[in-house]
C-alpha cells in the first residue's frame, strides 16, 4: 500500500508580470539567476499587496521543508510514498523519490524557477520533478482505489493516528496539505473529498503536518 501526499496550492510562482516593474523587485532580477525570478514574501512583501489573494502566494520556503521532511522519510526510502505538487496557479507536478533537494534555501529558490521556466527537472535525461498534464481534480479522482483525505482546521479533529488510518492499511491514501502560509484551501480544493481531517486543535505549519501524518502512516505500516 502507497501513501500519496498533494502538496496543494503551494506559494510557488514566478514573479507576476504586473509587478515585476516594480523599482524595489526590479533591481533584484537577473535572467542569470534564476532563484531572483522567484516571488518570495520576503523581498517583495511590500508590493504583494498588489496581489490577489497575496496571503497564500510568496511562500517557496513552505515548500522547501516540507519536501526535505517528505523526501527524507524512512517511507519514501521504502518506495511507498508518491508525492506531488500543486501550485497556486494549478500547475501539477510529480516529484521522484530520487531527487535530491537542496538543503541551502537559495539553491532550492534556483531549483524551483528553473522547474517553473521550463517546465521540468531533467538532467541527463533523467526525469526527476515531472509535469503532470491532468487537472488537480482529474489527478485525485483517478485514483479510485484510493481513501482521500484534505487536511484542513475546518475538519474533524482526529486525536488518535489509529483513527486517521485503518490498522491494517489494507488501501491506498491520498492525502491533501496546504503549502501556503495563511488562508484555507479553495471550495475546489474542499470539494474534493467529504473526508476533512485535522490532527491538532491547535494550527499547524505545513511541514510539521506533513512529518505527522508520515510518521503516523510509517507506524501503522511497521516502517521504521
């Protein structure tokens, strides 16, 4: 049985063209670096506002830790875990339990520009950070053989990881976890699934749920 993780709607774009010609983000890019392409609050916070829902947008370093908790997982060295990321502008990718993600932020910053400029993680021909040609919802629903599971604080709270996943995981699991800042998911994220799960009555960072939900997943599966 196989643990899906959906990073979903993730703070991970290029910088808009609407305010790219802003003097304090303009004088910062360089078509020879490809991490000052990147929106991130903390240089551009004061021009964000300019934004549509800029709460959720300019956030790659949510990401960042919780691809180094996913990818460093006992269960993603196992081979049972699938893991998958949807930006806030619905682009859709598939990320291989081979990668390798830099642990220095501005590397991971480079990394991820490039992954958005060209549409792949590549090298040598090996395909290490995929484009998905599907919708987020076409993504999920193909997975008929799956329980699917949203994260969100709107959900019943889950107090016991016995009651998160059955004992015996005799299915497979496709989890949805937010990798924005602040907010909640979308009503298209939350129509998904019925199935709205929330593992503290307290809130959590993105990653730290990300590393529960694993560790609660490796438990039940004896993967140490």
């Amino acid at each position: 049985m196989t643990l899906t993780i959906i990073l979903a709607e993730c703070g991970l774009e290029l910088i808009p063209d609407s305010i790219r010609e802003y003097p304090s983000v303009k004088k910062n890019i360089s078509r020879d670096n490809y991490s000052s392409q990147l929106l991130d609050n903390a240089l551009h916070h004061s021009v964000m506002k300019e934004l549509k829902n800029n709460l959720k947008r300019g956030r790659p370093d949510i990401l960042h830790l919780c691809l180094l908790n996913a990818l460093g997982a006992p269960l993603n060295k196992s081979g049972n875990l699938n893991l998958f990321i949807h930006t806030i502008n619905n682009k859709l990718f598939k990320v291989s339990p081979e990668v390798r993600i830099p642990k220095n932020y501005n590397r991971f910053k480079g990394l991820m520009a490039k992954l958005l400029i060209e549409n792949k993680i590549e090298p040598d021909d090996i395909s290490l950070i995929s484009p998905i040609r599907k919708s987020l919802d076409e993504l999920i629903n193909q997975q008929t053989d799956s329980k699917k599971i949203i994260f969100t604080r709107k959900g019943k709270l889950v107090r016991i990881y016995t009651e998160l996943f059955t004992s015996n995981l005799s299915e497979n699991y496709v989890v949805v976890i937010g990798g924005f800042q602040k907010s909640t998911f979308s009503e298209n994220i939350l129509k998904i699934s019925k199935n709205l799960i929330s593992i503290s009555d307290k809130s959590l960072h993105s990653w730290i749920v990300v590393g529960k939900v694993i560790t609660y997943y490796e438990i039940l599966s004896n993967i140490i």
